[in-house]
C-alpha cells in the first residue's frame, strides 16, 4: 500500500461536489456498515485467524475483501483468466488503497506496505496479522531485507502481490514501473501473474471517486468510494508469465506495456 501519489492528482472539483442528500446519506450508512464490518473482523482475527491452517486464513481474506466491497457498494467485474494456482507474484497497476481487496478476491496475497499501515486502527492489525511486509522507507538499504522476506514467502509458497508503480496514480495513465521487487520472482523461481485494475462510475468510464492521488486523505478518499454511483472495480487476469533466467528490468518493461494495453482496451 502506497502513499497517493502527486503525479496525476485531479485538478477539478471534488467527486461529491454535485451529489445530493440521499446520496450523502447513503454514503453515511455505506461507511457505517462498513466500520462495523471491520471492528467485527478485527476482533474475530485477534481470537481465531492465527490458529488457522493458511488454505482458511486466505478463504478468509478473500471473504473479508468481498464483504468490503458489499458494504461500500462497490461492484467487482473480474476478467480474464483464472489465476495461476501455487506460488507466484501478482502484479498489477496501483490506483487506490481498494487495490488490495481487489487483488484479495482475485488472488489471496501477501503485500508490501509502508510501516506506517501498522499503525491504522484496526485495519493495521488486520493487515498484519494477514502477512503484509513492511517496508521502512526511512531506512535506504530496508528495500533489500524487504525482497529478501519477499523472495522467502514466494519459496515457501505463498502468493504475493506488488504495486511496480511505487505510488498511486489517478488511472488514466500507468506510471514507470521499477523493477526492484520484480527481482523476487526470478530469485524464486515463480511465475509472475499481470493484473489490470480499473475503476469506473454511472458517470465516468474511469472513476475520479477511486483514485487516491495527490493530497487526499484516507477519509476523503473513503467519502469518496461511499459518495459514488455504481462504483465498480474492474480487474483483468492476464496469463501468468514464466521468469527464468529474465531480467528485471526487461520483465518489468513488459509487464508494464501489457498492462497498460489492457487498461486501454476497456475503454
């Protein structure tokens, strides 16, 4: 999860700016549903999720992710091939912090945070307990202990799943993708699975209500998603690509083009 980016953050009015009081309501009772959802989630994890066997723990995270969605009243179209089973590196573009739960419904993965996610009330320990690699951007050499856990998990055989973006952007273009945590991948051996993820409205082909650029803050961002009519996530599962032998920058070149065809295609 990403810190929103400032490269494409929306210059025009607010994505609320024209709703009217049902609408305002209906994003009230959407957020309320949903902080009620969590703090059930979040206590049901500190009791049960850790005794679990990973096949259920994942099943539940792709539950929740769902259930997320349900209460916001957003919409999951998936497209595409079904993912590829056993361990591999899901990589898709980044527009929002619902990336995650998109992935999540997808393709149960762990992910790679900023440190500071570990401190979000209850989303922080849901987050955690869920496997999510922290990475301390503070510190210059954390990236590399971060692709050493990173290349471990993929070993052991687990999914995970990275953002090449580095940050978010508002979905009309896709950002250069660096190639550093890609490196996992050929280090394990494991095949790398593309995904595209766009975000449409009633209105809007490419939502501006997703995108979580610029200066937005999380509860805007939230005020936002609830606000919006018909929000939909649209994710494309592109077939998984072997890594043997490839090289990172190369690899990360042309996941970026094909993802970047399937976002164009959409629309």
């Amino acid at each position: 999860m990403s810190d929103p980016s400032t490269a494409g953050a929306p210059s025009l009015k607010r994505p609320d700016a024209d709703i009217g009081l049902l609408r305002r309501l209906r994003a009230v009772a959407r957020l309320g549903h949903m902080a009620a959802y969590l703090c059930f989630i979040s206590l049901w994890m500190r009791w049960r999720f850790e005794a679990m066997d990973q096949r259920t723990q994942l099943a539940r995270m792709q539950a929740w992710s769902a259930g997320v969605f349900r209460c916001l009243g957003v919409k999951l179209v998936v497209r595409g091939l079904a993912p590829h089973p056993g361990p591999k590196l899901v990589v898709g573009n980044h527009v929002s912090w619902m990336d995650i739960m998109s992935i999540n419904v997808v393709a149960p993965s762990r992910f790679v945070s900023k440190a500071e996610v570990a401190q979000w009330p209850i989303v922080g320990r849901m987050v955690t307990l869920a496997g999510t690699l922290y990475l301390e951007r503070a510190r210059r050499r954390d990236a590399m202990r971060v692709l050493g856990l990173l290349t471990q998990s993929l070993r052991d055989g687990h999914t995970a799943a990275v953002f090449p973006e580095g940050t978010t952007g508002d979905g009309h273009q896709l950002l250069h993708f660096h190639a550093n945590l890609l490196q996992s991948a050929i280090d394990a051996d494991v095949p790398v699975q593309p995904v595209a993820i766009r975000y449409s409205d009633a209105d809007h082909a490419i939502s501006p209500s997703a995108a979580f650029v610029g200066d937005t803050s999380v509860v805007e961002s939230l005020w936002w998603i609830a606000c919006a009519d018909q929000l939909t996530v649209h994710v494309t599962v592109m077939p998984p690509q072997r890594v043997d032998h490839a090289d990172r920058r190369a690899l990360a070149t042309r996941l970026h083009d094909e993802i970047a065809q399937a976002l164009s295609s959409e629309h």
